[in-house]
C-alpha cells in the first residue's frame, strides 16, 4: 500500500509510527539537469509494508524527519545513498546516521560490486522492476500513476534485501567490514559539499607547471563559487578544458583570453576580468602539492602482479576484488615503490584492509623483490 503525504500533520503523524521501528527504508527523487544542486522532488519511507510518499512541494515543517533519520534508533536503509544523502543535506539540512546501504553491504558480501538496485532485487528475489519512469519529471504534479508506482517500488523491497544481507554479513563475520566503510563513505559524501580539491580532477592537469597548477586550482574555487551561486552546472559557466588551458597559458591581458581554445566570446565578456583577477593573484598563493603522474611504463608489470594477487586473494576470500583495493590505491602504492618509498594509502593504515590485504599485497612486494 502506498499513502500520499502532503501535509505537515500528516508527515509528523508518519515520523511518529516509524520513530519506534528497528529499520526505515528511505529514497529520494529529484532532477539534476539545469542546476548545480540537485532539486528534491519526492521523498519515500517505508516499513517494509506500506510506502509513504512525501511531497516536498506540500509540506514545510520537516523537524520529525530530522529527527527520525539523525536522531532516532532506526536503521535507514538506502540502496547507492550518495546521491539521496546530498539532496537530503542540501536541501532539508538533514544527515540520516545509522545508514545501511544495500549496495555497500552487497558488494561486502560477494553478491555483486556496485549493482545497481534493480538487478539487485532480481538477483535476490527474482523480483523484476519497470525502471522507465527514472528520468521522468519528478516536479510534475499531480505524479502520474507509472511515478508513483516506481517511486513506492524503489522503498518497496528494500527491508526484504536489508535482512538478506545483514543475515549475510553476520555470517560471514563481516559486519565491521561494512561499518567501517559505511562510515568512510558517509564522511566521503559530506566532504564534498566542501569547496577545494576540484582541480584534482581536470583531466590533464598533471602537466601543469607548480605555478599553472595554483591557478588552474585558483580557478577551480573560483568557478566552484560562481556555480553554486547561480546554481548552474560547472561546465554550463567554462568547461574544464578551458580551464586548463588558462592556466596552461597563463594569459596577463583580458585580450588575450580570445586565444583559448573553446572559450566563448560571450564568456570572455562576462568573465574575462575576474579570470585575469584570478591568474593574478594565484601568484601569491602558496605552493600545492604535484598531482599523481601517469605510471611509468617501467611500473606496469608491478601494477599487474598485484592486480593478478588480489584477483586470486579475491577469489580465495569470496569478495569482489574491486573492494579490496581501488586502481587509484594501488597506483599510488606503486608511485611509491617507484621513489624507493613504500607508502600506503589512508585505507590501508587501520581496520580490515590493514589487518587482511595489506599483508597480501606486501607479500607481492616482497616476491617482487623491490
């Protein structure tokens, strides 16, 4: 059964029953198309019975959600929460915190690395669900009868797959597995409300000089800013291949802007002096660290023993070894190896992967001879 929730009466009314629950399943619908923040549309909350579809466009008053999803007992059981966990924050200021991610915990247990919810139900049950409405507009009202069919789905059977893999988590012994990354990946999440960092993402940034590479990081914030003022993607401001190139180029005169590659005319006027500004003063910054370089060619055969170790370490443990290590970590563990520095990435400091594929990993090492 699913009830439409459409006031403040009526969504404290639901908070209330559910407040007393051991376990919460939780979605959100929203649009991402034109904005930088995502706009919430819809939320779902079920008991595992009836789906309660809450309207954001109607109700106001949210203190009773708050309070069921950051301070109450209840598990809040969300399938892929990154996104649902933004939205929340970003638009009701609300940080869910006892979260059970089925498709965390799936992966744990060696059901399937990073499925998406609908193949996980159909592997688990056998379950299968419509999944056409998902690019639908959710601000629409009223929801046609197809939305709110989906909408309720998505909450629908999310208890069912939450006891399925608690269960398996316990008997496997990997539930403080799962907690621990649980909780790397609630703080992974908030942090990227965060502004900073986002030049580490420019495709092609490892190139940059020390100094290009202040300004290309001066002029990520600076964009940063600008999109979540007006509320647009960043590419629809300058996309990141103009970015690069400005501070590749590092041009001093707003005339000179007109020889970036793909930087519009209209947005040199609109932009122009701030980006100078910008170049300018990322001068006095202070020095930021390299970005990562390409592996040597010299490093791959190193790069492929550990990927083939933790492959058959995988396969002996029964988890998917993209758990287990991540390109990017053993890459860095490779860079390392490079400069005669054995240094281990964050997750490999403490909890599982220090105690079981740390040690595997430098057994490779070792065999290796490096």
């Amino acid at each position: 059964m699913s009830v439409w929730v459409d006031s403040d009466e009526a969504l404290a009314e639901v908070c209330a029953r559910l407040h007393r629950l051991e376990a919460v399943a939780l979605d959100t619908e929203f649009i991402r198309t034109e904005t930088f923040f995502p706009k919430l549309a819809l939320i779902q909350l079920s008991d595992g019975h009836t789906c309660w579809l809450i309207d954001v466009l109607s109700v106001s008053a949210y203190a009773p959600l708050k309070a069921l999803l950051q301070e109450s007992e209840c598990v809040i059981i969300l399938h892929a929460c990154a996104e649902d966990l933004e939205v929340l924050q970003h638009a009701l200021d609300i940080r869910p915190q006892r979260i059970f991610d089925t498709q965390l915990a799936a992966s744990i247990v060696n059901t399937g690395f990073s499925m998406g919810y609908a193949n996980l139900l159909e592997t688990l049950t056998g379950v299968h669900l419509d999944k056409q409405e998902t690019r639908s507009n959710w601000l629409a009202r009223p929801l046609s009868a197809k939305q709110l069919n989906y909408a309720s789905d998505d909450v629908r059977h999310l208890h069912s797959i939450y006891q399925f893999l608690s269960a398996k988590l316990h008997t496997l012994a990997r539930q403080s597995w799962f907690d621990e990354d649980m909780r790397e990946m609630r703080i992974s999440v908030f942090a990227r409300q965060e502004l900073g960092g986002y030049h580490r993402r420019i495709k092609g940034g490892h190139r940059l000089s020390l100094v290009s590479l202040r300004a290309l990081k001066r002029l990520c914030d600076w964009r940063e800013q600008r999109a979540r003022k007006v509320d647009k993607p960043r590419g629809h401001l300058i996309k990141d291949p103009v970015l690069l190139g400005l501070a590749s180029c590092m041009p001093e005169d707003k005339k000179d802007l007109y020889a970036i590659e793909d930087f519009r005319t209209r947005d040199v006027a609109r932009f122009g002096d701030e980006i100078i500004e910008q170049i300018a003063l990322s001068l006095e910054d202070p020095m930021i660290p390299d970005l990562p370089q390409p592996l040597a060619r010299t490093s791959t055969p190193m790069l492929k023993a550990m990927r083939q170790g933790l492959s058959e370490f995988a396969e002996r443990e029964s988890i998917p070894m993209q758990c287990l290590a991540s390109k990017k970590e053993l890459e860095s563990i490779v860079r390392s190896l490079d400069v005669g520095c054995l240094e281990w990435p964050n997750r490999f400091l403490a909890g599982w992967r220090a105690q079981l594929v740390r040690p595997a990993i430098q057994r490779l090492i070792d065999e290796k001879g490096v």
